[in-house]
C-alpha cells in the first residue's frame, strides 16, 4: 500500500541493494585502490580457517560480546531500578542517562584512557594513595585485562541507557498491582520477582539484543585506546574487518569478515528471542 | 485531542479541510527556509573558488629541454595543501610562520591546510584517486604512499622542472618519499631519525661518563643508573602498535640484520636470526630496564612527557626529544643525543629514517602554483629555518634538512643545538632503512603485533617472528602479484663511498660540536 | 498521609538507594567531568600525579586555542550539522509513513515487517559501508553532503522507524477510527490527528537521530574525504596524528561533544516526557 512505498524504496535502495552487493563482493578480490572487482569465488571465505588473526579476533569478539550483555543487563536493571525509586536528586541522576550515551566516542577513548592511564591516571592515583596498589595497575597494558578494560568502557555508555529504557518499562507497571502486593506483605524481593520481572522481560529481551549490537560494533575505543594491543589482545572482529578494508585496503576480504561481525550478531538476536519466548 | 472530539469540539469537515491545508503549507514553508538558509550557510563557509587554471600549457614534451619556467596564476586562488597531522607545518610556529611567509610574499594565493593523521592518509588518498574528485593541490607523500599511487601525480619533469638539482642534492634516505621508478615527484620535506638520548643530569649524577658505544655498554649502563624505587627507569621507548615498527628496526639493524631478502620479491624476512635477537633484546630491556606500561605506551605522549620529567634516563626517539628539554616544564636540563649503538662486533649503529615530502596530483586545479609551493618548501630557507625556529611545542616534530647543501648553511653550524644535527647526520651512514613498499601498513602491523606478543610474554621471540613470517609471507605475495616488486633499498646507495664521503665531509663542519646540550 | 517513622525495612531502603545514587551519579559524572576539568588545564599539569584537587594546577585556555586553530574545523561543524539535520529530517520523512502504516493498520505481513526492522538494525555499519564506497563512486557521491546524508540515514533507519511505531503506538487507535468515520482520509488522519500527539515523540527521535549522526565516525571517515571534512574525524586525525598530550585532547573532545551534550541535558525534561508518553517501548 502506498504508505509503506517510500520505506521500501529507502530501504531497498540504501539498505538491501547494498548488502546484497556486499554479499557479492565477499566473493571479490577487490582493493580500495582501485574498486575494480575480480571474482575469486569462495576463497575469501575460506582464508578465514587459516587466518590465525581472525580467529583470534572472532574469539575476543565473543568474550566481548558475552562480557558485555552480562555486565550491562544487570547494571542497566539495577540503575533502573534505582532511579525509579523516590529519592531527593534524582532528577540529576535521571538527566545525566543519556549523557554518557550522547558522548562521542572518540571523547570516551580519551576520558579513559587518560583516567586509566598507568602514569598519570587518576584511578591508579587513587589506588596507589590509599595503599591497595604499590605499583601502577597496568589497566589497558595488560594482555589478560585489556580486553575486559575495554569491557568495561562500553559498559559505561550501555548501562545508563538501558537504565533508561528499563526505567520507561517500569514506569509502565500498574501501580494497583504494586500496591495491592504491599497489602498482601509480599516482600520486596517477592515483589520484583513476581510482577516487576515478568513485565519487563521484553524489554529485557530488547536491550539483550542492543547490547549485543552495541558490542559488536565497537570500534572508536579501541583505537584510541589501545589500538590493538598489547599483541592483539584488543583485536575484536569490527576492528579487525576496518583494517583489513581501510587501511590494509582489501575490501573484499574485509567485506566477508564484516558480514561474519552481523551474522554473529544476529545470531545472539534469535537466541535470546528464542530464550525469552521459552520462558 | 480526544477532549475534542468527544465533547464534539472539532471544527466541521470543510474547515478542517482548509486548516489542515493552511498547517501543510507553513510546515512545508518552514521546511523549506530552514533548507535554505542551511545551504546559504554550507555555501558561505566554502573557500572562494578561483578562476580556472591558465591556459599556459606546462611543458609536456621531452623533459631535457630547457623550457623557461612556467607561469603561476596572477588572480587569487585557494591552494588545497594536505599534510600529516605530524607535520606541524600547518600551525604556524610560533617564531617561523612558513605558511604565512609564503602567502605573503605570494598574496594571491590561500594555502588551506588540509590535515590527516598519518594512519589515515593512506585510505583518504585511496578513495580519493579511485573517486577521481579533486582534492588537493600538494598531498602528502611518502615512499609507500607514492609506490602505490604514482600513477595519480605528476612527474615534476611534466611540469617543466628539471629535477637534476634535487637529484644531485638530496640525502638517498630521503630519496624514497618523493621517486619511484626514474621520476621525481615532489620536494622533501621530513628527513628524521631515530636517535638515542640520554638524560645527561641523572647520568651526570651516577657518574657516567658519555654515551654508551655498544649495547653492550648501554646494558650497563642501564643497569647503573636504574632506580625505579625512586621512580626513574633506565631506558625508554614508545611501545605501542603503530609506534613499535621503528624500535624493532633500530634493534634489527643494531644486531646487523636487514628485513628484505634479496631476491625479486624483497621478501620480509621477520624470523632471521638476527631479527629473532633483535626482539629478544628488546623483551628483555623491556623486562629488566623499562616501565611495564610502556608496552602500550605512545612515543611522543607517555614516552617523551615521561622522559621529559626525568623518569627514565636512556630514551629512543626522533631528536625532538631534545627540543623538549628546552621546555620551561622540562625538569630535564641537559641533555645527550648520539647514534644508536650496534652490538660489540656485529654492527656500529643502526636505525630508522622517516622520510617524507609533498608531491603534487594529477588532478591539482592549479599545478604550477603547487610546484612554486613545493620549491619553497624544498628550499635552504624553510628547510633550515623550520628545523632552528620551529617546534618548541610539545608536539612538535621538525624535521631535518633533506639535502647535503643544507648542512652547510651557517645558521645549522652555528646553532646552539647544532649537536642533534650532528648526531643525526652521523647516523644516517649506518644502516637506517625504513623498509617503504606498497603493502607497508599491512606489513608492519603484522610485525609490530607478534613483537608485542613476545613483549607481553604470550608468545616467545622465536616463535612471535616465525608467525609474524608466515603472515608475511601471504602479504608480499599478493603485493607482488599486484605491483612486482623492485622497491627502493637506499641503504645500497648509502654504503656507497661517494655517499659515505658527502657525509664525512658535512661531519667536519660539526667537529667542535659536543654530543649533549647542557641547559641551566 | 500522616506523617510515620518508617519502618526497618524503609529505613534499610532508603539508605541503600541513597548509597547507590551518589556511587551511580559519580560513575556516570566523573569521567566528562574530569576531561572537561583537565582541558582547562596546562598540559603538563594535566599529566603529573597528583591530579588538580590535591595539587594546584595552571588554567591556561591554551588547549582550545590549538584545537580552534584548525582552519577545517568550522567547515566540519557546519558540514556535521548539515548532514545531521537533513538526514534525520529524511529518514523521518520516509519512514513516519510506514511506521504510522505498522502501528495502525492490520495488515499482512506487518509483523514480519516488523521483525525485518530488527534484523535490520542488527546489522552493524560495516557491512553495509563497503559496498556503498563503491557504489557511491560510481554515482560520483563519495565526498559530497549528499552522499553522506545517505549514508548516514543508512544508519538510522532501522532504529528510527522503529521508535516512530511505538510513537504512533501511544496514539490511541479509536482517535483514528472515529476521524475515518468523519470522513478524514488516511493521509489527513495522519496530519491533523496523529502528528499534534506525537509531537513530543517526533522530536525526541529527530533529537536521537541528530546525536547519532554526529557522533558517527567510521561512515563518516570514509565517506567524507576532503571537500566534506566532518568534526569527528577531524577531530580523530588531530588526536590521532600528532598525538597530542592529553590535555589537547580533552580540549577536542569537549569542542566535539559539547552541542551534544547540551542538546541532552536542556532536552532532558522533554525527553522523559517523551517516555511518559510511550515514544520508547
């Protein structure tokens, strides 16, 4: 019908009509010198097994994406939860959500890196000062922790958006609900699990599978931060596909690599979908 | 709304019709201004465009012909000059200004700095040839840049220059940023070295003599003047992917290793064994004598502020290090800057050259203004002057002179800080090949993150470089299918006596000058 | 109410929340605190332990004195503007029409439409990047406010056109039977019924959407080269480039997130309205 027709049409020609052809070019041997495909079949496709980068970078991405939604879900609902109760200041609290949501990125990668700088970052100030920490924390120095550092970076955008969005859910629950539970003695905790987390499992559901996106998609913090390093213990796959297509230039070999990065993602979609239609 | 319609407020059909048509149009009108006066606004923060490029055809025929020089443009005109973020040039120093001295005495031109970082300039020049759109006047280039993308300048000879005076001129090192393949494309501009420095005050006080001349010595020295009880390390160096490249070269060609093979596709040979030792020499100064954080640490941010503030005594860098300890916050005052030293028997020195120019593409509206640009960037006066005026500031990096005649300008000579020049041009006799080919970016992150392995412990040095080679291997072959090979080796060229003599003879002109600087 | 002690577990309660929104409000503040504190400062007093409240450090506007020497970086505000602006009011043009079509309207196939929308916002930039560099080559859009405009109405649509059917959603539907039954055709249903109501909801989505696009980086990397300089990689390449010291650093990063930043908070009480009012599920 014809209300749907420029949705379509935007769709198809932006959207669709691209990564159908991305899908195609998987199949090239194409460089950003000079966009000229040569059509290579699978090979790209099956570089990808021999490719010990990839694989590490695909592992990283998993770790990161799995970290992230069960950081991030949790925080978000309890920082919901949080500014749903009535307390003086919240509405500073409840302004500032989206603050860390609206930063740019490239802000984010040099907040934290300065703050979490080994040598002149105010945390490990803190740490050193008050005695738990002789030597500087090599917080994005470390190969086992930079990974979760970065984690934790995203997190700090995530948590309060999804607080956001949860605290829009809650404030959907009918009050009567609520207070007839209170006439009935029911427990705070009984409370929460029996009427306030039925209603917002959707949401849940919802903000499982932004995290999931948000987290594949990172990219702007880790060049800032740590580029990759040390080793390539910060090598997710979005990065790892932006290198190979701008830098390194190989955009057909890039492009296979990207659409694996929204096949992961999509993927993590269905199965929380499917996890919650369970339930 | 719902109000309305239930109490029956709503107006009747017809009139709803017309205001609903009225609402239409002044949401469409305000649409439309708002459009307008944001393109009126878009169009007003363009430069002016100039008027189209002269008729004056620049000489196309056969380049040994002594055509008279071409003519600029009178009328004014909007120079789109692309440069290195690196390359502070744009922002005019504080003491020398060379953008503004160039408008000035040409006022018809507006140079617009138009600025990348280095990592970004490779895929910026990709898409912008492969678009064919203009884009710049003067770009950027350096020997990667151009062995890819020689096909979208123009050959100076085209424009009637003949380049015999930069040929006979220029230091080989800087040779590569500017020719491939029998043409010269452009003028240098960034002629730099690693060298090492020493913090003269701290070794002053441990009582050492002078600068290490083996690595030896320079261990041992490490080891006398460590102290990180108190804060100060012995050696220093930017560690992290995308600064690591150039340390792992000075400790290659320290332990008198080369990276290509000689055979027709200069294969990179990361798992020589000197190239193994190399990174077994640096994870174990890493170890013994760095600050842990410096495995991810950015040489001219942590690396230079740390070195700058007497934290660690031995540092390898470029000689802007020494510029800094000139800085009133420096609480370093004194300062030594020598050549890097090779392993006792192996090699004297070694290190790595970052040598770059500007060059002019094919599709420059204004090519012959562009060259006219180019001879004052490549003259004594802007080569010498940016180097003694320019870069007291903390991010500064100003280069050398790029060519031989430049180092006997008396204002280099007689420079209270003519010592970095002359340790620079000591070092550039040894062996300081930066290894420039098409698939550069590629290469080197390969190289940089298996050395970061063996520095982080994850992998040993053997076997970091023996990955590091197959990943290699896959990447110079798809190079050589693409370009076959033939890239520049300076270092041939340099070994060479007539090379070796020019630099000998500039040397005696820095005889009497001292390796360090001492500050108040 | 009358006024009562309360109860242990009130008590309990209170403390614990109170607790936790001074350690929330610290952890969400202090960062772009901190960044905006040290862009003020010297740049070696930024980098030297102990930071500025133990120690008195130098105020110098020095930093953003660097960053406003950039003679792009008015170009790029206004190109990151323009760009914002079109493409959200673009993608919302195109797209109230068949969110409106989703949220009111039964028709077959709409939840599979529905569930295409999300799959399609799980798609990440990239993929969808790559093949329109080439594509924008061959229709000559690579490095013009249009092609960008395109790319990055790409980003948004999914997200958009799903925020715009929870608006239309919040618009009860018996508002439209009762106009179509006075007569009103779609379209005018649309305009003179739905559009007052979401008022608040639209501009909310134009709000997310004029952040998103300026925060944008990679498309807008690539995309942008020379003639269309954007702020963030603008921004990018001076950090990156020089590597600045850090205290040049915040200095960018605040000029850069500063329209932004301000856009959220005096819009703050306008958005939670917009929640209130159903704008997002």
């Amino acid at each position: 019908m014809l209300l749907l027709l420029p949705f379509f049409v935007f769709v198809t020609v932006l959207m669709a009509y691209p990564l159908a052809y991305s899908a195609w070019l998987t199949l090239n041997d194409i460089e950003l010198t000079d966009l000229k495909p040569t059509f290579v079949g699978p090979d790209n496709w099956l570089r990808l097994g021999s490719d010990p980068v990839f694989i590490t970078s695909a592992t990283n991405t998993v770790i990161f994406l799995l970290l992230e939604v069960a950081i991030s879900i949790p925080g978000g609902l309890a920082l919901g939860l949080l500014v749903n109760e009535n307390f003086r200041g919240r509405s500073i609290i409840r302004g500032s959500l989206l603050l860390p949501w609206a930063t740019p990125p490239i802000v984010m990668a040099v907040m934290f890196g300065f703050i979490f700088s080994d040598q002149f970052g105010v945390v490990n100030y803190m740490l050193q000062s008050l005695g738990i920490a002789s030597r500087p924390v090599m917080f994005f120095a470390s190969p086992q922790f930079a990974l979760i550092m970065l984690v934790l970076v995203a997190s700090w955008k995530n948590i309060p958006l999804f607080a956001f969005i949860f605290l829009s859910a809650l404030q959907n629950i009918p009050t009567e609900l609520m207070e007839s539970a209170k006439v009935y003695k029911a427990g705070a905790f009984n409370r929460f699990r029996h009427i306030t987390f039925p209603y917002l499992k959707p949401t849940m559901a919802s903000n499982s599978i932004l995290a999931a996106i948000l987290s594949v998609q990172v990219f702007d913090v880790i060049v800032g931060i740590t580029n990759g390093g040390p080793g390539r213990s910060t090598y997710t796959l979005y990065f790892y596909a932006y290198l190979t297509s701008f830098p390194f230039l190989h955009l057909g070999y890039g492009a296979t690599m990207a659409y694996i990065v929204g096949i992961i993602a999509v993927i993590f979609a269905f199965g929380v979908l499917r996890m919650y239609k369970v339930d | 709304m719902t109000d309305e319609i239930s109490t029956g407020k709503m107006k009747n059909l017809s009139e709803q019709k017309g205001t609903d048509r009225r609402r239409f149009l002044k949401y469409g009108a305000g649409v439309v201004v708002v459009a307008a006066a944001a393109a009126a606004g878009y169009y007003a923060l363009q430069p002016a465009p100039g008027p189209p490029t002269p008729t004056t055809t620049a000489a196309t025929t056969a380049a040994t012909t002594t055509a008279p020089p071409p003519v600029t443009t009178a009328a004014p005109i909007t120079l789109n000059f692309m440069t290195a973020a690196h390359h502070d040039f744009y922002y005019d120093q504080e003491s020398y200004k060379p953008l503004a001295i160039y408008m000035q005495n040409n006022p018809n031109v507006k140079l617009n700095p138009i600025v990348y970082s280095f990592f970004d300039v490779q895929s910026k020049m990709a898409s912008a040839f492969t678009a064919g759109i203009y884009a710049w006047d003067v770009a950027y280039v350096w020997g990667a840049l151009l062995e890819q993308f020689d096909q979208y300048f123009t050959p100076l000879t085209d424009l009637g220059w003949s380049t015999s005076q930069i040929a006979s001129d220029i230091i080989p090192w800087v040779q590569n940023a500017i020719y491939w393949k029998g043409q010269f494309y452009g003028y240098p501009r960034e002629n730099e070295v690693f060298l090492l420095h020493g913090n003269k005050d701290i070794m002053d006080e441990k009582g050492v003599a002078g600068m290490p001349k083996t690595y030896e010595e320079l261990l041992e020295l490490c080891k006398r003047v460590h102290d990180p009880d108190k804060g100060v390390y012995a050696f220093g160096a930017g560690l992290q992917p995308g600064y690591l490249f150039p340390v792992y070269l000075c400790f290659l060609h320290g332990n008198g290793g080369y990276l290509w093979k000689n055979d027709s596709q200069q294969t990179v040979v990361p798992d020589s064994r000197e190239s193994v030792r190399a990174v077994e020499d640096i994870v174990d100064i890493y170890k013994h004598y760095m600050n842990p954080g410096a495995i991810q640490w950015i040489a001219d941010v942590q690396t230079s502020t740390d070195f700058l503030q007497g934290k660690h005594v031995f540092d390898l860098w470029f000689p802007s290090h020494n510029k800094v300890a000139l800085q009133p916050e420096s609480a370093m005052k004194s300062v030594y800057c020598d050549i890097w030293p090779g392993r006792k028997g192996v090699a004297d020195s070694g290190s790595m050259v970052a040598a770059e120019g500007y060059a002019i593409p094919k599709k420059a509206k204004y090519p012959q203004d562009a060259l006219a640009f180019l001879k004052y960037v490549g003259n004594a006066d802007n080569q010498v002057e940016c180097y003694i005026t320019g870069s007291w500031t903390p991010n500064g990096q100003a280069p050398l002179p790029s060519f031989f005649s430049d180092h006997n300008d008396p204002r280099l000579i007689n420079w209270p800080f003519a010592y970095t020049v002359k340790a620079h041009v000591k070092q550039q006799m040894y062996n300081c090949s930066r290894y420039e080919r098409p698939a550069y970016t590629e290469i080197t992150a390969a190289i940089e993150a298996e050395v970061s392995n063996a520095i982080a412990g994850t992998k040993t040095p053997r076997q970091a470089m023996s990955d590091a080679r197959t990943a290699t291997d896959k990447i110079v072959a798809t190079e050589f299918e693409r370009f076959g090979g033939g890239y520049f080796e300076p270092w041939k060229t340099v070994q060479q006596d007539s090379v070796q003599s020019q630099f000998k003879a500039i040397l005696k002109n820095f005889e009497n000058v001292p390796n360090y600087y001492t500050g108040k | 109410m009358v006024k009562r002690n309360l109860t242990r577990e009130e008590a309990i309660r209170k403390i614990i929340t109170y607790v936790f929104a001074v350690i929330a409000a610290t952890l969400i503040i202090f960062p772009y605190a901190w960044i905006v504190l040290a862009s003020f400062q010297n740049w070696i007093d930024a980098v030297t332990l102990p930071p500025f409240p133990v120690r008195m450090v130098r105020w110098t506007l020095d930093n953003y004195i660097y960053n406003l020497s950039f003679s792009t970086l008015p170009k790029a505000i206004a190109d990151s503007a323009i760009v914002a602006i079109f493409s959200a009011i673009i993608v919302v043009t195109m797209c109230a029409w068949a969110a409106y079509a989703m949220s009111k309207i039964r028709f077959k196939g709409r939840d599979l439409l529905y569930n295409l929308i999300i799959i399609l916002y799980m798609i990440p930039g990239l993929p969808m990047l790559i093949p329109i560099v080439v594509l924008f080559k061959q229709f000559g859009l690579l490095d013009t406010l249009l092609g960008l405009i395109f790319a990055h109405g790409i980003i948004l649509i999914p997200l958009m056109t799903w925020f715009l059917v929870g608006v239309f959603d919040s618009v009860p539907k018996d508002l439209d039977e009762a106009a179509q039954i006075d007569g009103l055709s779609r379209f005018f249903t649309i305009i003179r019924v739905n559009m007052p109501l979401v008022k608040a909801g639209l501009a909310l989505i134009l709000v997310f959407s004029f952040t998103i696009s300026w925060n944008e980086l990679m498309f807008s990397n690539t995309i942008g080269i020379v003639n269309t300089p954007m702020l963030q990689p603008v921004i990018l390449d001076y950090l990156l480039g020089t590597r600045v010291q850090f205290a040049q650093a915040a200095a960018g990063g605040v000029i850069s997130s500063l329209p932004i930043v301000v856009l959220a908070y005096l819009l703050q009480r306008y958005i939670i309205s917009g929640i209130m009012k159903g704008a997002i599920k």
